[in-house]
C-alpha cells in the first residue's frame, strides 16, 4: 500500500537548537535537510544567554540538540518527567521519528 505523506496544515515550526561543535546536532540538521523538513537553526554558541535559559529551564545539563516543535520540546536528556509535550530522545533516530510523527500526516 502507498502511503502519501502530507505536511500537517498546523504550520509549527521546528527550532533546532544546537552547538557549532556538535555532532549529534550536525547529523540532526543533515538529516532534517535531507528530508526535506524545515526547520530554524537557532546555534546556541552565539546565544548564550539563550542556551542557559534552556539548560535552567529544561535541565538539559548542556547536552544538545534541543528541538523545538511548536509547543513540544524534545530533548536528549533532562531530569524532569516525561509529557506529551516534553519527551527525551535517546538517539537522532529516535529524534528524528519524534519530528517526523508531528510534522507529517499519512
């Protein structure tokens, strides 16, 4: 059976944000770039202030990528519980399937 995949009509945006040094991050945006699915780069090197916010609020402990889809935020570590709209991921993989299940409709 041939599936169609259709781009949510919710129009969220994806933020990635990410460390200039960060191969986790580097193979998050390649992947997103060869799939073709949008996303804001949001480099955290250049934004610190912004990176601490994240890390305080999160408890990401400075580990990257942090992905943001609308409302969602999904990240590779925290200390938090788990939520429908906080989820850790414990692979790009598994990242990427995350971003895959909210941005597409089959």
């Amino acid at each position: 059976m041939n599936r169609k995949r259709r781009v949510r009509e919710n129009g969220e945006e994806i933020y990635v944000l990410s460390l200039e040094n960060c191969p986790y991050c580097s193979v998050l945006k390649n992947s997103l770039l060869r799939l073709k699915i949008p996303f804001k780069d949001v480099n955290i090197d250049k934004n610190a202030r912004l990176g601490d916010k994240i890390e305080i609020e999160y408890q990401t402990d400075g580990l990257y990528p942090v992905i943001m889809v609308g409302n969602d935020v999904l990240l590779p570590h925290t200390n938090l519980v788990p939520s429908d709209s906080l989820r850790i991921f414990q692979t790009i993989d598994e990242a990427l399937q995350l971003i895959k299940d909210k941005y597409y409709e089959i």
